[in-house]
C-alpha cells in the first residue's frame, strides 16, 4: 500500500515518518513524499484556514496521482497579532521558497520579520500557538480531516538548532526549552504536527484497509 505525504518540506516528511511509524509496521505502508511525483506541479495555497489549503494540496495530488494522499497545512498563530503570520505562516516575509529560496533562508527571513513586528510586546503577552490542519483525499473523492496544536510563548531571540521554522522561538507552555531544543522524540509527542496526524491514525487505518 502506498501513501503520498502531499508536501515537499523535507522536515514535515521527517516528522511524519516518526509520527506514522507504528502505522507503517502495521499496514505495511510506503510512504513517499510529493518529491516523489516531480511531474505534479505544487498547488498554489488559496484557501483562508489550514484545513481548507491542506485539503487542496491533498485532493490535487490524490487526483494527479491515483495514491491516497495525507497533506499538512500548519502555521504559527501569534495571539497580540490576531493570529497572524497563521496560513501566511511560510510566506510572511514576501519571500515564497521552493524554486526561488531554499526554505531555510525563507524560514529564517520569517522568523527575522516575526521577531521585529513583537519586539516592543512584553513576556506576559508573547502567547502563541503552532495549528497543524492534516487531510487525507483518497483517489475516489473521499476526503477526511484532523487538526493539532500546542500552545507557548514566542521568545525574543532564537534558542537551539533542531526542528525548522519558528523552532527555535517557540517554548511550549511548562517548560523552559525551544522546540529547537527538542529531540525529534520529544517534538513529535506534543506538538501541533504530532497531534493531528496520531488522529488521523484511525482515519488512515479506516481508509487504507480494505
Ligand atoms: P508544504 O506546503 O509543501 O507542505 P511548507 O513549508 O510551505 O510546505 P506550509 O505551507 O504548511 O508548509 O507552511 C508552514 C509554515 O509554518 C512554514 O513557515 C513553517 O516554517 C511553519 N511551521 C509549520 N510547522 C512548523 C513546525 O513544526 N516548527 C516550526 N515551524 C513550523
Ligand atoms: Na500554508
């Protein structure tokens, strides 16, 4: 059984593996990225919440490539910026990535941004929270969605090198750490990514089985 991962940022895929994995033993699963399918061009985002640009990445590719496929929109949700930089959480420096920009320099051009727009709000009204909306489409139309989150405080200067994104300014509620400052591990077992995708598990499994 083969299932597309509809994304082609390479530490989404490498989270999803961790966070499948059991799934993956289970069902004898082949997961591939949409790097697999070069041909599919990547869906443009246009929808106004993560589940609704999930769906399109997921649908588009189900259809273009005849696989089930699982797509996730996530972003981060700055509360003293009405939730903002949200599903222009990868584009909210103007900067677009994928052929233009590798995502690393995207990402870090974002972060830069996030941190000057709330320099002047203090500790106490830093609240945020990384959203994670995951879709299944399956080849015959059916379509199935979960979401994820975890809630923190965005610090002002980054702290630690694991992860992506907006990591390393992100420190969970009760504790001291960045997410950066995880391990894939401990990453995985609380956040927005991890959540939505261990519900949609019994979504995979209800699907994917015959
Ligand atoms: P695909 O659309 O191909 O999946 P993408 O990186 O463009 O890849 P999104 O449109 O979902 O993905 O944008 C996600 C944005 O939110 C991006 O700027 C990330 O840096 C940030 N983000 C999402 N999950 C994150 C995480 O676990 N840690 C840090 N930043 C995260
Ligand atoms: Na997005």
């Amino acid at each position: 059984r083969r299932l597309v991962l509809a994304t082609r940022n390479e530490h989404k895929v490498h989270e999803l593996r961790q966070i499948l994995g059991s799934l993956v033993d289970e069902l004898d699963l082949e997961l591939v990225s949409a790097s697999a399918y070069p041909e599919v061009p990547e869906t443009p985002e246009t929808e106004v919440t993560f589940e609704g640009n999930a769906r399109l990445k997921a649908v588009a590719l189900a259809a273009a490539t005849g696989v089930p496929a699982v797509a996730d929109d996530s972003g981060l949700a700055v509360e003293v910026l009405g939730g903002s930089p949200g599903v222009f959480s990868a584009r909210w420096s103007g900067s677009h990535g994928g052929a233009d920009l590798p995502r690393a320099v995207r990402d870090a051009h974002n972060l830069h941004l996030l941190l000057d727009q709330i320099a002047d709000v203090p500790d106490e009204h830093r609240h945020a929270a990384f959203v994670c909306a995951a879709v299944l489409a399956m080849p015959d139309g059916r379509v199935a969605a979960t979401e994820g989150r975890v809630e923190g405080t965005i610090l002002r200067a980054p702290v630690g090198t694991n992860g992506f994104g907006y990591d390393p300014v992100f420190r969970p509620d009760g504790d001291v750490r960045t997410l950066a400052e995880y391990t894939d591990e401990e990453k995985n077992a609380i956040s927005h990514r991890g959540n939505a995708f261990r519900a949609m598990v019994p979504v995979l499994r209800a699907h994917l089985v015959d």
